[in-house]
C-alpha cells in the first residue's frame, strides 16, 4: 500500500493555484471548468494536477464515465484528504499573520528546498516570448535578477508586476569570478564582496565563495579550483535566466 506524501504536497507552496485547482474539480467535476475559475489554461490545470500527483505519491483524480456532460473528473479519497489538509495549513498560516509574526524571513523558512541561494525580490516585469516568460525580479538592495519559466507557470504562481517572491538557484549554478576580469557571458550578474572561501580538495569541484551583495544578502557559488580568490575582493556571481526558479512566499 503506498502512504501518501500529503506533506510533500503541501511543502511546495500554498500561494499557487495548484490547491485551487484540485478544489475547484472537487466543486464541479470538470477540469476544464476548474481551469476557468482559476484563470489559467487548461493545459496549466494539468500540468497542477500532475505535479500534486508527483508529489503526493497517489492518484488525486480520476476519470468519471457517464453522465449528463459525458464523464468529468472527481477527487480520489486522497485528493479530498489533500484539500482538508490544505485547509488546515492556511489557517495556520492565517494564524501566524495576524500575529503580526509574518516576515519574508519566516516565508524563505517555509520553502523546503536543496537550493542554498534564497533571495526575496519583487516582480518588475514579465516578457512573454512564445512559450516562454521571463520574469524580471528586483532584490532588495536593488539589483535586478530574471528567470526563464513556461507560460504554464507563470499562469499557476499568478505571477504580476508588484508581487513578492523568492529567486532561487543551486549554488552550483553560480559561477564566481573577479569583477572586471574579462568579458562576462550573458544571464544575470551580481557584484558583490568575498566573504568567505572554501577550497576544494579534489581538483573538480573548484572553490566555494560566500559573496555579500548590499544590504545583507548572500550568494553562494563556485569559482574553478585555483582561481586565487580571497576574502573582501570584488567579484561578479554570473547565473542563467534558465537556472533561477521564482517561489511565491508560504
């Protein structure tokens, strides 16, 4: 029998509109209706579900046969299990706000992640090419950082101008070199100072930089073995768009 992973459903952000989606087919039985209300297509609805699902480790939905409509779509015993956990996770979290103890420190708590690189920013603006939506983040000590996402999740986190959100990456997707040294290939760059430096042993890995941005925030990346590098030099943290993942705050 396989135990569903509820908490690895719910451990991945509550502010989308994943949840919303699996409510609204538990309320009319069509995924294509639950779409609609939620405002986003109908390809995105199940691009949700099939995330859930992933997570969860149990079917959420299934297929219903018959009917007025000619079949629809219903919650699995699991799926309805999901939602009042879900439930139960807003409340709280509507709990801890009006306590006045919410923060964007709690929130970056609250995403359970391997990435090292959590930086609150704001949306600035979306560019949508084709498929594609790059989302043009601002940090707080104003530096401007982009990711590279679907349209499909763009629509699932609502993203829009003005709204708060994590950027993420693995610092391994952080390449750390000396500002000014030479041409810098494309993505985004943050200039910063070497706080600390862990050398690596093996001759692959490279050396691990701490770099301080303005106003308190850190970056963590890697520069090739032997780069020289030491505390309180001025460097630039080079990242594709592609590498950053955009999170909404639980």
């Amino acid at each position: 029998m396989t135990v569903p992973r509820f908490s690895d459903a719910l451990g991945h952000g509550m502010s989308d509109k994943r949840i919303d989606i699996l409510r609204g087919i538990g309320r009319t039985g069509s995924i294509s209706q639950a779409a609609r209300d939620a405002s986003v297509s109908y390809k995105a609805a199940w691009q949700a579900i099939a995330t859930l699902t992933n997570l969860a480790g149990v079917p959420l939905v299934a297929r219903s046969v018959g009917g007025a409509g000619g079949g629809g779509a219903v919650l699995t015993e699991e799926g309805r299990q999901l939602l009042v956990l879900a439930d139960a996770h807003e409340a709280a979290r509507r709990a801890v706000q009006s306590g006045g103890a919410a923060s964007t420190a709690m929130a970056r708590l609250a995403i359970r992640t391997s990435m090292r690189n959590q930086l609150p920013a704001t949306v600035s603006g979306l560019d949508v090419t084709g498929r594609v939506v790059r989302v043009r983040m601002a940090l707080p000590n104003g530096d401007g950082i982009a990711a590279r996402i679907t349209r499909e999740s763009a629509e699932l986190l609502g993203l829009a101008a003005g709204m708060v959100v994590i950027a993420l990456c693995k610092a391994t997707a952080v390449q750390v070199r000396r500002a000014g040294d030479g041409a810098v290939p494309g993505g985004n760059q943050l200039v910063g100072i070497v706080a600390r430096v862990a050398r690596g042993n093996d001759g692959e890995s490279g050396d691990e930089i701490v770099m301080a941005l303005a106003d308190g925030l850190q970056v963590v990346g890697f520069a090739p073995g032997g780069s020289g590098l030491r505390a309180r030099q001025r460097v630039t943290a080079v990242v594709d768009e592609s590498a950053v993942v955009v999170a909404l705050p639980g």
